[in-house]
C-alpha cells in the first residue's frame, strides 16, 4: 500500500488556513505568500487523496468532514512536532513553550492561582494560558485539541476522556448568616425543603444538585436561577433563599458586602471528584504530563491533612 506523502510546511500551513477560515489571514501570520499557502494545500490534497478544504470566493474557507477530523488530530502532532523542537533546542534543560490548559468556570478563582504559580515555580520556562468555560466547552475543547487537560468535575466524560482524580469536593450548603439555622454545626436538606432555592444554574451542574435532592427523595423549590456562582451568594446573603456548592471561599463576605454561612450536609451524600481529563486518543506533551504529575502529586499532600483536620 503506497504511503500517504506530504511535509511538516504543508501541515502548518493547513493548519493555519484551517483555524484562521482563510488563506489571506493564514498567509500573514506565517509570512508567506498567498499562493505559497494555496499550494502547499493543495499538495497536502493530492498526497492524501482527500479533499481537506472547500473553497467560497465571497465566505473564505470550510473544512469538509474528511478536513475537520484531520484537523482534529493534526492540533496535538503539531503541539508535539514543536515539543520535538523544543526537546532539541534544550537537550537537557528545562521545559519550555505553552501549555494550554482547561477549567470550568466555577474552579477556576479556587484552583488556578495556586497551580499556575506552583507550576510557574518548577518550570518558569513555560507559559501557561487557561481556556476557562462549562463543561460542555470544555470537553468540546479536548476533543478539538484547543486545550491539553482540563481541570473539571469528573461526570459525564464520555469514554473518549480519560479523567485523573486531583481533588473531591463534597457539597455544602450555603445559608444566610442571620437564618434560623446557620447556627448549627451541620444542616439536613430535608430541613429545607419547604424553603425556596438559590439554584446555580450551569448545564450539568443543575443537574448534579437536582440529583442530591431526589437521592433523598425531596422536590426542591427553586425560586431563583443564575449561572453566577458569586451572584448566588449574593441572592443567599439577600435572603432570597438558600443554595448548594461545592466550592467554599476562605471568607463569608460576598461582593455585595452581604454575609453567608457554609455549613456541611447532615445527610450522606457523594463528593463531586475534580479531575483532570484529557483526549485518549490523544498522547500529552511532556509539559502536559508535568502539569498532571504536579496536580496528583498536589492533591496526595493535601488527603492526610485534611483527614487530620475531620478527626
């Protein structure tokens, strides 16, 4: 069977045309001529026997379906080709480049602060840029290669995405500091059923604490919805009901100057797992794997203390 034949110059210079949906813009950012670009495409086409790209004089440039799943898995090789690179440049040194990396919104204030300066601390080389959004989007940026790992809740993954458990984090109830039961040390959800809800409504999140309520086969009364983690603290602090997170801040105070209570769940309920998750069909640059190494390795010294601190 003959070998499909083409060269590292035509892959970029598809890929760019790609992304970008047009010759013109591809051929500024790698300066190069237009037709340079046109024609390395095109020989891209005729040694793979695929037509990749469809040509709009008036709308630019579409991926076919045979051109969208080359470009899909042609975003991680050139990430490696690059590393390849890299590898060679530096024999021996420090990593070096971008690594782009995934978190859904509402982790984000929580986690990326502390793993973007500790990972800047053991590889001041490499920069890291986040790509923060839901779900969703997220996994939609694996799959696309827009992104190496993603920081996220570990439901519904799909058995394309391989998640790494680095983290838990059991639900809470939040309540207003002057309601009748933020005195307490724990709070039932089935003392709050007749209570109206601050509900944070994100696909799937929604979901997830809807779940929480019917495991105890209670209907929960859902007044107010917002995708705002922040504004659902506020509306809580407003007492215009109570809510469920999963993340705690260090502090009571919401931007509104408004003050809230975090208290556990009396009722047994499963934590949520945080995880890393990545493509796997997809193989990680050696800075995505450093950036995994340190969040597991992160989340192993945090169990016994937090262990010691519940005993």
């Amino acid at each position: 069977m003959k070998q499909p034949s083409f060269t590292l110059v035509q892959l970029r210079y598809f890929a760019a045309a790609a992304e970008h949906g047009s010759m013109t813009i591809a051929a500024r950012e790698l300066v190069v001529s237009q037709s340079a670009v046109s024609t390395a495409i095109a020989q891209l086409e005729k040694g793979l026997g695929v037509q990749l790209l469809l040509r709009h004089h008036a709308r630019g440039l579409a991926l076919t379906a045979a051109g969208r799943e080359f470009y899909a898995e042609l975003r991680g090789y050139l990430a490696h080709t690059q590393e390849l690179a890299d590898s060679a440049t530096n024999a021996g040194q420090a990593l070096v480049g971008e690594l782009v990396i995934g978190c859904f919104d509402t982790l984000a204030p929580f986690w990326l602060p502390t793993l973007v300066a500790e990972y800047g601390r053991r590889h001041p080389g490499v920069e890291v840029r986040a790509l923060e959004d839901e779900h969703s989007a997220l996994k939609r940026a694996l799959r696309g290669g827009e992104c190496e790992v993603a920081l996220m809740y570990g439901y519904d993954l799909g058995e394309d995405l391989v998640p790494t458990v680095v983290g838990v984090a059991p639900p809470h109830v939040v309540l207003a500091a002057d309601h009748p039961l933020a005195g307490g040390a724990t709070v039932a959800l089935a003392d709050l059923a007749e209570e109206p809800m601050v509900l944070l409504d994100l696909p799937h999140t929604n979901t997830y604490f809807r779940s929480l309520f019917a495991e105890l086969g209670i209907e929960p009364q859902v007044r107010h919805r917002t995708r705002g983690y922040e504004t659902v603290r506020a509306m809580v602090a407003a007492g215009h009901g109570y809510a469920v997170l999963n993340q705690r801040p260090a502090h009571d105070l919401t931007y509104a100057g408004g003050r809230v209570v975090a208290l556990p769940i009396r009722e047994e309920l499963a934590p949520l797992d945080i995880v890393l998750a990545r493509a796997r069909d997809g193989r990680l640059t050696r800075k995505a794997e450093a950036f995994v190494k340190m969040c597991v390795g992160l989340h192993r010294d945090e169990e016994p203390a937090k262990e010691a601190a519940a005993r």
